[in-house]
C-alpha cells in the first residue's frame, strides 16, 4: 500500500464531485448558514488588508467572499481539480482581482514580506507536516500580517467512547471503495486509507445489490481490508493529515513566527471548529 501527498487524495475527491457546487447554473452562492458564519469570521479578521493570499483555496472558499473587502486576493492550491473549481467559480461571479495558482504550501512562488493577510480554511488539518507551511507563510508574510484559519478540533476524537477507527463501503464515479479512517494520538494524526474493489467480482456483485450503495450513499461497516480475497482489491493508498486542538494549534503557529491574537472554538457544520487570529510577528 504506498502513501500519496493529500493534495492527490484532495484532487481525487474533488473530480468526483463529492464535494457539491460552491455556486450553482444561476451563478449564485450556495453557502449554508454555517458557510455564511465563516464567511463573516473571514471578512472581519481580513477586511481592509492590501493583499491576501487564501492557502489551499479548495474550490474557492473563502477566497470568493473577500473580494470585495480586500485589495487583491491569490488563492493556490495543490490540486488540479480544486484549482479547476476555483476558477468556474470566480469566472461565473464575474470576480476581478484574484489571482489563482498551483503551488505547494511548502514552495510558495512568492517574494519574502509581500502579503499583509491570508486566509486558511481546514488546510492545515490537510497536510502530513504542516509546520513547512507555516515557515512559508511566516517568510511570505509583512511584519504585522494577519492570518485568519479554521481547522476542526481534533479534541472530539479524543473524548471518551469517541470511534479511533471508521469503516464505509461506498460508490462514487462509478467506483466500489472500502474507506478506512484511523484517528491517531501522539502526534494528532488521521490516517485515511481508500481500497478501490472489483465490482464485477462475487463480493462486489453483493455488495453492489445493497440499496443504499445504489443510490451512491455510503454505508457503515465492520470489513478490515485483510479479510478481502486479495484479487478484490485492485488499488489501495493512504494519506496522512495533520490535527490539532487549540493548544497545539496555538503553539504550531507560535514556532512559525505568529503571535495570538484571539482565539475561541464555536460550531460550524456540527463538528466543534477552532476560530484563530494571528499576527506576523
């Protein structure tokens, strides 16, 4: 089973469409109350700031909802497919001023000091190392620089009867997957493993023939990967991410050369989401 960056795990997800629509046929947002809650969180922490960079823009967020509050705007990401949706999306809102790249978070194509803001939404917990990053955007960053993030808190994993590790069967593009997710203590880490199965085989004909996977839902289930035929699996990969809690968060920042500012966890999608203000130092 070989590791790939999570950046190719990201690209995979979003060809799939698993995603949804950030702006749908009519060019309008589909944000959620809980998306329109983090816009806001983005825009208050960023409003007035020259230049802003959004690291790991995804397919647009929070990049789209700064634009008329900030100077200019570069978003980068890693993946293709990200990048792709990124850009229907600015070009169906008719958006100037933003910039979009692909580039690693650990190589960004930036002078030192150029950037008095950036906007990091869930990227951190999207990265096997994440302290490379942070070095970056410290070098990329003005003295004073504010950095706004959400990441989700990895403390809900950690209470007690919490699951350490989740199965699914599922079906997406036309594909049978056993998704194995692995939450992992000392460092924080999630191990997330995918086996891509025949489906023309016995066990895929079966499994196929449940109601739920027809209709493209993923389903809960107790199969471990050695306990498949080995001529079931036709690929198999894993990524790692990087978790935190407020206090590591806190102190992952602090190393790479930012100070607090405020900091606070709320709700956001029904999963508790650290809010961060941090300064360049």
């Amino acid at each position: 089973m070989r590791e790939i960056p999570t950046w190719q795990a990201y690209d995979r997800i979003a060809a799939s469409g698993e995603y949804g629509e950030l702006v749908n046929e009519a060019g309008e947002l589909t944000l959620s109350p809980d998306g329109r809650r983090e816009a806001d969180f983005f825009r208050s922490a960023l409003e007035g700031r020259k230049r802003v960079l959004d690291v790991g823009c995804g397919p647009g967020f929070p990049l789209i909802m700064l634009t008329d509050c900030v100077t200019t705007l570069y978003g980068v990401d890693a993946s293709p497919a990200m990048l792709a949706a990124a850009r229907r999306n600015v070009a169906a809102l008719g958006m100037r001023s933003v910039v979009l790249l692909r580039a690693l978070g650990e190589q960004l194509p930036f002078l030192n000091g150029v950037f008095d803001g950036f906007a990091i939404c869930g990227t951190l917990g999207s990265l096997p190392e994440p302290a490379a990053v942070l070095s970056e955007l410290a070098r990329v960053g003005a003295p004073g620089a504010m950095l706004a993030s959400i990441e989700q808190d990895y403390r809900r994993r950690l209470a007690p009867g919490a699951p350490r590790v989740e199965r699914w069967l599922c079906t997406q593009a036309g594909a049978l997957w056993l998704r194995v997710v692995r939450y992992l203590t000392d460092p924080y880490r999630i191990r997330d493993e995918r086996y891509v199965l025949y489906p023309a085989s016995d066990f895929g004909r079966r499994v196929l023939g449940d109601p739920e996977l027809v209709r493209g839902e993923r389903k809960a289930t107790d199969l471990s990967p050695e306990h498949l035929p080995p001529e079931v699996i036709l690929d198999a990969w894993y990524s790692i991410e990087a978790q935190f809690d407020p206090d590591t968060l806190q102190a992952a920042l602090d190393r790479a050369g930012f100070e607090p500012v405020k900091q606070w966890v709320a709700d956001s999608y029904g999963v508790p989401h650290i809010f961060s203000v941090f300064r360049c130092r």
